[in-house]
C-alpha cells in the first residue's frame, strides 16, 4: 500500500492551494489599502470559524493517539488565546461578535462539523491543512502595516509554523496506517478546505457585513 503525505497533497494539488493563500484581500492588507468594511466582515466571520474550529480540536483530541496530546493540547491553549484575542480586536472595533454566519462561513463550519465521525488521519489531514492555510497566506503576504501587522505575525509567526509542521508530522503518521478508502477521504477533504479558504477570503473581500 503506497501511503499519502501531507506534502503530496500540496503537490499534487499546487493550483488549488495557491488559490487557498493568495487572494486580493491578503494583497489589500499588504498594501495598507483594505477597507473597514472588508477587514471587519473577515475579523467577525473568522471569530465565528474559530469557535467552531476550537470545536473540531477538542474531538480531534479525543480521537488521537497518545503520542499526540502535546501538540493537541499546545494547540487548544493557544485556541483559548486567540478566542480572548479576537473579542478584544473586535471590542477595539466596536464590533459585535454576536453576528449570524455569513454561507461560506455556515458551509466550512458544517464541514468541519461533518468530520466528528471521521477517521483520525481523516481529521487531522483537514486539521493541518486548515492552519497551514492561514500560516502560508498570511506569511505569503507579510510584512503587513500597522494595524495589519498583529495578524500577519498571529499566523505567520515562526512559532506557528513549527506548530504546524508537527501537525503535519502526526498527520502523516496517521496516514500511513490507514486503508486506501481513508487516504481518499483525506484528499476530498484537503481540497474542500482549499476551496474553503478561497471562498472565505472572497466573502470577506466581498465585505458585506
Ligand atoms: C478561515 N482558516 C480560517 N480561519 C482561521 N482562523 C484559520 C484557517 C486558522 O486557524
């Protein structure tokens, strides 16, 4: 059995992610030229992504081997974090967080719901590829202007990206052990997340609130 990786998703699949973590609304934030109403739809519908996401990691814990918790538990610390983070950025915005999903949004947190039942490799194939997309598309667009630079660096900071490499380490330790109809999940679901992440970054670019 040949087994999959994680850098042969990204491989095989190069279009797709580049269309995950370059986009206009990125290039904006770069360029200083992004407006509020723009920034201020993705902060509010990216809050809405996270708490579902910090959903998805606590059952992507429960589902994982021993040998994984640290990284796991690593990642639902920082979670806790970013969730006081992100009220905070909001409340500087007089934003309110109590808004209802935009379809994009809906869609990618029922994606993320729909994994409950998945295999592990399943989960944490779509769990790395999901902060791999952040860590790349804002480092891919760093260095960012005052007030975009504190975003850029929450992603793109070198800490993040050897966080994600151990997600990707145990993602393919995953992989390696599963059957061939799971290693197909896995690419379905690498490539609804790239797809995702486009269309969130177009929701946002879109900017209404
Ligand atoms: C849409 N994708 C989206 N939001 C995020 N915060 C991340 C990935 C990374 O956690």
């Amino acid at each position: 059995m040949s087994s999959l990786t994680c850098q042969q998703l990204l491989q095989q699949h190069d279009e797709a992610w580049q269309a995950a973590t370059v986009h206009p609304f990125l290039v904006q934030c770069q360029h200083g030229t992004i407006q509020a109403n723009q920034f201020n739809t993705w902060l509010v519908q990216d809050f809405l992504f996270v708490n579902e996401f910090t959903r998805m990691a606590a059952r992507l814990l429960a589902s994982a081997p021993y040998a994984h918790f640290d990284t796991l538990l690593n990642g639902l610390a920082a979670l806790q974090a970013e969730l006081t983070w992100f009220e905070a950025k909001a409340a500087e915005r007089s934003l309110t967080l109590q808004a209802p999903p935009q379809a994009t949004c809906l869609e990618y947190c029922q994606l993320m719901a729909s994994l409950a039942d998945a295999p592990y490799a399943v989960q944490a194939t779509a769990f790395w590829a999901i902060e791999l997309a952040y860590n790349q598309g804002w480092q891919r667009h760093s260095p960012m202007p005052e007030p975009y630079a504190e975003f850029a660096d929450r992603w793109g900071n070198p800490g993040f990206t050897e966080y994600v490499k151990l997600l990707e380490q145990q993602a393919d330790v995953a992989l390696a052990e599963v059957a061939p109809e799971i290693q197909q999940q896995a690419i379905a679901v690498f490539l609804q997340v790239a797809q995702l992440e486009q269309a969130f970054w177009q929701m946002a670019f879109t900017g209404s609130p």
